[in-house]
C-alpha cells in the first residue's frame, strides 16, 4: 500500500478528468445531441455498479477471450428504425452488451483486492486510454487504506460503467440500416419511373384506341349509307334497321351533312314502309309479321310506336272474338238460350285475355321489356270492360233485372204488389234460381279474371330491373268499368236473392208435413237445403261482400222468418198437447195407486195413447233442436269453404265476424227449445206426483230386521222405477236423444226437489239412513242409464243429507264438514239445513245437534 492517502477532494478531482478524457477516446465523432442519452446511461450503470457492489460473493478469475466489438446504436438511430426485425436485432445486441460489462465487473471486482500484475492483466484488452484509466483507477485502489475500500470500489464502478460500448456494438446496424435504406430509395425511385412510363403507355394506348374507334366510325358511316339503300331494296328491314342504329350511336361530329341527310331520309323511308307492311300484317291476321315488324321499331328509337302496335294488335284479337260470340248470342231468338249463352261469353272472354297474355308474355318482355307487358295487360283490361259489360247488359236487359228488383223493393212497403206485376216469374221461387246461378258464375269468372291481372301485374313489377309503376294500373283494375258493372249486378242479385230464400221457406213451411219413421218433418232438410243452395252461391260468387251480406239474409231469415214459424206451432198446439197429458197424468196416477194388472194395462195404453198425441208437439220441438245443430254445421261448413275461396287472412276477420251471426241465431233457438221443453215438463208433472207421493208410504225408522227384510225385497223402488218409465217412455220414443236428454235432466230436478221435501218429512234410525242411502243410488243409476249426462249434480243434496242421517253419533259430521275429509268435499247444504237433517234422526239428542260448530 502507499504511504499516503489522495485525499477525497483529490480523489474526486481524478475522477472527473479520467472520465473526461475517457469521453473523448471513446467518442472523438460523437455529437452533441447524444449527450443527454450518455447521462442515461450512466445513471442506469451506477444502479448497476451499486447491485455488484453488494454481491457478496466473489467470482474466481477467468481467462478473458476476444471478442469482436459491436457497435450499437444511439437512441436518435434507434428512433429512425423503421423495420421491427432490425429493433429486435438490435435489443438483441443492447443486451448481450449488457451482459458483457456485467461479466467484466464480476472479472475486475476479485482482481481489485489483489495484486496489480493481475489487475493489470484483466484490462489490457481495452483500448489505450480506457486501459491506463482504469490501471491507474486500481492503482489508486490497492494504496487506498481499508477506511476508504468502499468509495474507490464505487469509483471503479462508475468508470466502469462509463465505457461507451453500446454505441460502438451498434455502429455495424446502424450501418446495415443505412445501406437497407438506400436501395429502398433507389427502388422507389426506379418504380416511381416505371410507373410513369405505365402511364404514359396507357395514354397512348387509349388514344390509339380512340383513333380506332373513329376509323370505325368512319367505315360504319360509309356502310350504313350504302347498306340502308341497299338493305332496303332488297326488303332486309332488319338489317336496314341494324344498320340506322349504329347511325344513332355515331359520333354527331364524325357525320358530314350529305351523309346525315341521306341516313335520315333512309331512316323516314324505313319507318313508312314498317308502318305499311305492319298494317297489311294486321289486316291478314299475320301474327308472325306482326311480331317481326313490330319489334323493329325499337331499333329506330320508336319502342312507343312498335309497343303500341303491337298491343293494339292484341286488342283487336280480343274484340274480334268477343264481337263473334255477341253476335252468335244475338243470332238465336230464344230468349232462353241467350240468357245462358251470355254467362259462357263471359267465362270466353276473360280466359281468351288470360290465354293472350300467356302466349305473347316471352315476345312481350324480349322485345319490349316489362314496360310493354305492363301495357298489354292494361289495354286488354280495357278491352275486357268494353266487350264484358256489353254482354253484362244484354243479360240484364233480358232478364229484366232493372224491373223486377224494383218490384220486389215495393214488395216490402205494398206486399202482393210485385207479384201480381210479375206472377209469371215470381210466383214459383224456383223459377229465379237460374238466374241466380247465372249472375253468380260471371261473377265468380270475373273475380278471377282480375285476381290473375293483378297477381301478374305484381309479379312483373317485382321482376323489373327498374321500377314501373303498377301501382296505378292495379287501381285501375280495380275500379275498371267492368268491375263496377259486376257489383252493381250483385247488388240486384241480393234483391233476388232474398226474395227466393224467404219466398223458399214459407213454401217449405206451408207444405210441411210428418214423415213417417222421423222424429221430424219435412220443412226442417227443405229449410236449410234452401239455405245451403243460398250460401253456395254467395261463396261461388267470389266476392267477399256479397257473402257476408247473404249470411246476414240467412240469420235474419232464420231468427225472424223460420223461428217465428215454429214458435206458432207450438203455440198452437201446446194448448191440445197439454190438455192430453193431463189425462195421461191422471191414468197414470192411478195406476201407480193400484195393484191389478188390468188397471196398470189400461194406464199403459192411455200413456202411449196420449204421446200419440202429443207427437205433433214433439215433433216441432225436434225441429227446433234439429235447426240448431243444423245452423253449427252450415257455420262450420262455410268457415271451411271460405277459407278455400277468399284464403285464410283474407276470411278471418269478415267471414268470422259474419258467421258469428249465426251463432246467435243458434243459441235463440236453443233457447226457445229449453224453454218450451220446461213447459212440457211442468204439463208431465201431474203424472209424476202420485208416483212421487208413494214415497210417503216409505219407512225410514227401522230396525234390523225391518233393514234386512227391505233389502231383499226391494218392492218399492222397481215399482217405482216402472211407473216413472210408463209416464217417461212416450217420450223417449217420440223426441230426439237430445231433447229426451234436456227434458230428463229437468224432471229430474223436479223430482229431486220433491223428494227433499218428502225426505224432511220423515224420521230415520241409522240404518234408515242407509237405506235411504241405497235408495237414492238406485235413483242415480237408473237415470244415468237413460241421460247421456251425469245426474249426480241434480242428487248432490239428497246424497248429502242421507250420508248425515247414516252416522253413527253427531260428532262424526265434524269429520266431514271441518276435518281432513271436507276439502274433497263440496257441500251444498248450509249449517242450517245440516242441523234440520240431523234432527231427523230419533236417536240424536237435539242439545248435541244444537251444540255441532258448524
């Protein structure tokens, strides 16, 4: 060590000129705007000389091997990096630099401590300057004393770590970098001069294209003069036309005047004679040359022109036709025949258009575009409404339509008046039908005509390439005069139609009589067989406000007319109906009372003598019912047919609230149909009370023996059961299952009421209460056998009251009417009238009965 000591002014003084002249060994070209990034550098080497500087541990010595110093780059180049593979190369090298100095400082740190022959050895692989700097700084070190150890070590470091190795390791990138950047700049520069040779290319290329163009021009004009005269000569109208339209497509100023001239005189010429052959074609019935001539307008800018001739062609076809059959109708003097040809001229002239524009649609939308379709389709409309409504005409003319529905609008202020006006005609309602049928059929021919005009209409706007305006030509269609003139004839078939539908029914009403073997009469099927024909044709005619206005003269018929018939009827004979039951009553009554076999044979022979009689009466009510079911059905069968005619959205809201009508109209007639089966019931009655009161003959208060003995002989309930069916088989024999049903269930509510009267009466031991049991559940079984509905509502009460009068003590009802029992219970007496059943029972003390919480 040295015998003296640097002091740490000194040592500071030595410190910065060694790194002063370090700086300017290591960086004699280095600028002066890398300066800031040095002092960077050196902040982030003193953290790392102060993490070895608390390493502990000391690494031995190893051999130093040569390494090719790399120059790396400056922050200022790094920034000018431009390719991500050259950044990531060159924080590659930034880190194996790093790893370098760290491996050094870890070689020098040991060799500080030691001997300079050593020290001096690590370092002789750096250049000139560094190499003596750093001699020297270890010089310093090893004749430092122990108390200044630490602070040289922290020297050593920071001189260390001011080594400018990075840059240098950079430099060989930045070098890379620079040359990859020239030849980038040389190949812009070569693709930006190609690119503009391309350019130039292209001009030229286009205006030699041009140049062509005009040589092409000039040759066509040549040809079109001399091919149009020539073309023309020899009837090639095609070729003529070609030729003017190439004309049409020249350049305006490539055109001399003479040549114009002459193009434009030979495109007159050509027109005139298109015009004329096309007018001979038309005259002979050519369609081919129709077709030809027509189409060659469009080449000469004249599409209108050719679309129109074209179309009127068409037309005439139609109106030839249709002129052929008027005439053929008007030919024959029977007035009969031409009433029913005319619906076929109808059905003719409308498939005829439909069988035109399906023929000539291709040729249409080739030659003319979805333009000339559009027009086809509205002149034939046209020609529909003209020939259509002259045949509509005649048929009303004929058949006197204007006439007779003003008679018949009379009719309803002055009845009689229309008749004797038109008695020939009205006074069979059948005579009207072919008329109606014959006004129904063009209808319906008609409403399909423009159901198919429209869907094509709409179909051909949904396949233009450009937007056509249909929408004024399907108004059109739809407020056509032939449209009109059909609604107006609907309008006078409802007239007709209402007259023959009421007219119909009185008639089936008037001839109505009883079939034999039928539990009704004749006018019921002739009534809405009427009805039926009626609503056929309503739906036949296609029209949608036609049919809801024949289902609303059907309800109204039906509730007003035919309902007001049958409740006369019955009226009528309620009064012998009534009186005759009485009398059965009354046999039957007695007997029930009495015990011998002749006796019980004549009150059998009165009872069956007596539903004889009534049959008239039950015959009517059958009818009611019977017309009830039928209006269901003739609902459910028109809600199948519209949907097929009209389609499912279209009928779903109109239809169904129309045909709600006769839903109405079917609930009014059950309704009258229950309240005349009531009124039956209360004239069976009488009969039913003697039978009845046997119930008072009855002993509820037994013993075993008594209980036992009933049990097996069980007298009382079969003759019961057969003196109800002498008074009830009349009956079932004589009204529909329906009505012997609806009927039933009200005599078994009288009966039951009767028979909680008579329970009430009587006393009851427990076994009387089972008996009484037993017996009502007979009750229930036998009806049930002859109802198709249950009947346990109607003995709900008396079922109840028996199960109360079968218990053992008073307080078992607790377990019925409170306990875990009662919720599958519902019970239909009140607290009241379970403690006025208890108190029938003889053995149930009153107190107990009083005491029950109910």
């Amino acid at each position: 060590m040295l015998s003296t000591t640097p002091s740490r002014a000194e040592q500071g003084r030595r410190r910065d000129d060694e790194e002063e002249e370090m700086k300017k060994r290591s960086e004699p070209q280095q600028q002066p705007q890398h300066a800031q990034t040095k002092q960077q550098q050196h902040r982030s080497t003193d953290q790392k000389g102060e993490r070895h500087e608390t390493a502990t541990e000391e690494v031995p010595p190893e051999p130093e091997e040569e390494e090719e110093e790399e120059r790396l780059l400056t922050v200022g180049e790094c920034a000018q990096l431009s390719n991500v593979d050259e950044v990531w190369r060159a924080l590659e090298s930034v880190a194996r630099a790093e790893q370098a100095t760290d491996l050094r400082l870890r070689r020098l740190l040991p060799t500080a401590n030691r001997t300079p022959s050593s020290s001096s050895s690590a370092t002789s692989t750096l250049e000139g300057g560094v190499a003596r700097s750093r001699k020297g700084g270890i010089t310093n070190l090893r004749d430092a004393d122990t108390e200044d150890e630490d602070s040289s070590r922290q020297l050593l470091l920071r001189r260390l770590d001011t080594l400018e190795i990075l840059p240098m390791k950079l430099q060989p990138l930045f070098e890379e970098c620079r040359s990859l950047s020239n030849t980038i700049e040389s190949t812009c520069s070569l693709a930006e001069l190609v690119s503009a040779k391309i350019r130039q290319l292209d001009l030229v290329r286009g205006r030699v294209l041009e140049t062509r163009a005009r040589i092409g021009d000039v040759l066509d004009l040549r040809d079109c003069v001399s091919g149009v005269e020539s073309s023309i000569a020899q009837g090639q109208y095609e070729v003529a036309a070609a030729h003017l339209q190439r004309y049409a497509h020249l350049d305006p100023t490539m055109l001399q005047p003479q040549a114009l001239e002459q193009l434009h005189t030979a495109r007159l010429s050509l027109l005139s004679l298109l015009r004329q052959h096309l007018a001979t074609a038309v005259l002979n019935d050519n369609l081919d040359d129709v077709v030809r001539f027509s189409i060659l307008f469009s080449p000469l800018d004249e599409r209108q022109e050719g679309i129109t001739q074209f179309v009127a062609y068409l037309r005439q076809q139609v109106a030839r036709k249709a002129e052929a059959d008027y005439r053929k109708i008007l030919s024959r003097e029977d007035v009969a025949y031409q009433i029913s040809a005319i619906p076929k001229a109808v059905i003719n002239l409308t498939n005829h258009i439909l069988n035109v524009i399906r023929t000539q649609r291709t040729v249409l939308i080739e030659h003319f575009g979805n333009e000339g379709l559009l027009k086809a389709i509205q002149t034939l409309q046209v020609q529909s409404d003209a020939s259509g409504t002259k045949l509509l005409d005649l048929f009303e003319k004929l058949e006197d339509l204007s006439s007779l529905t003003t008679a018949l609008h009379k009719n309803k202020r002055t009845p009689g008046s229309a008749i004797r006006q038109h008695a020939k005609r009205l006074s069979d309602p059948v005579a009207l039908a072919g008329t109606l049928e014959a006004i129904v059929l063009m209808s319906q021919r008609i409403h399909i005509f423009q159901r198919r005009i429209r869907a094509l209409v709409e179909r051909t706007q949904s396949e233009a390439e450009k937007p056509v305006n249909s929408r004024a030509r399907v108004a059109t269609l739809e407020h056509s005069q032939l449209w009109q003139r059909v609604q107006e004839l609907l309008i006078q078939y409802m007239t007709l139609e209402e007259y023959f539908m009421v007219a119909s029914v009185r008639k089936a009403v008037n001839n109505d009589e009883e079939v034999d073997g039928s539990l009704t009469s004749s006018m019921v099927d002739h009534v809405f067989y009427i009805l039926r024909e009626c609503t056929r044709r309503a739906v036949a005619s296609a029209d949608i406000n036609n049919l809801c206005g024949v289902v609303t003269l059907v309800s109204n018929c039906l509730r007003i007319d035919f309902k007001a018939d049958l409740h006369r009827m019955l009226t009528e004979r309620a009064l012998r109906a009534s009186t005759t039951t009485t009398s059965a009553a009354s046999s039957s009554a007695s007997s029930a009372s009495s015990s011998s076999t002749s006796s019980s044979s004549s009150s059998s022979a009165s009872s069956s003598s007596a539903a004889r009689q009534n049959s008239s009466y039950m015959v009517i009510l059958n009818n009611l019912e019977v017309s009830s079911e039928y209006i269901m059905k003739l609902k459910l069968e028109l809600e199948g047919e519209c949907a097929k005619v009209f389609g499912q959205q279209e009928s779903s809201e109109k239809i169904t609230y129309c045909l709600n009508d006769l839903l109405e109209t079917s609930k009014s007639f059950q309704q009258v149909l229950l309240e005349n089966l009531s009124q039956m019931a209360r004239t069976i009655q009488p009969s039913l009370r003697p039978i009845l009161e046997l119930f008072q003959t009855v002993r509820y208060d037994v013993s075993e023996a008594q209980f036992l003995d009933a049990d097996q002989s069980n007298e009382f309930m079969n003759h019961f059961f057969a003196s109800l069916m002498a008074v009830l088989d009349p009956f079932a024999h004589s009204l529909t299952p329906t009505n012997f049903d609806h009927l039933l269930h009200i005599i078994i509510r009288q009966v039951a009421t009767r028979l909680e009267k008579l329970l009430l009466q009587k006393t009851f031991t427990q076994l009387g209460g089972l008996k009484c049991d037993k017996d009502l559940r007979a009750m229930v079984a036998f009806f049930s056998q002859k109802t198709q509905r249950t009947v346990r509502g109607e003995f709900a009460r008396l079922i109840q009251m028996a199960s109360l009068l079968s218990l053992e003590r008073v307080a078992e009802v607790l377990d019925y009417w409170g306990g875990e029992q009662s919720a599958h219970i519902t019970w239909r007496l009140t607290p009241s009238e379970v403690r006025l059943v208890l108190s029938r029972r003889i053995d149930f003390a009153p107190n107990d009965i009083a005491q029950l919480a109910l």
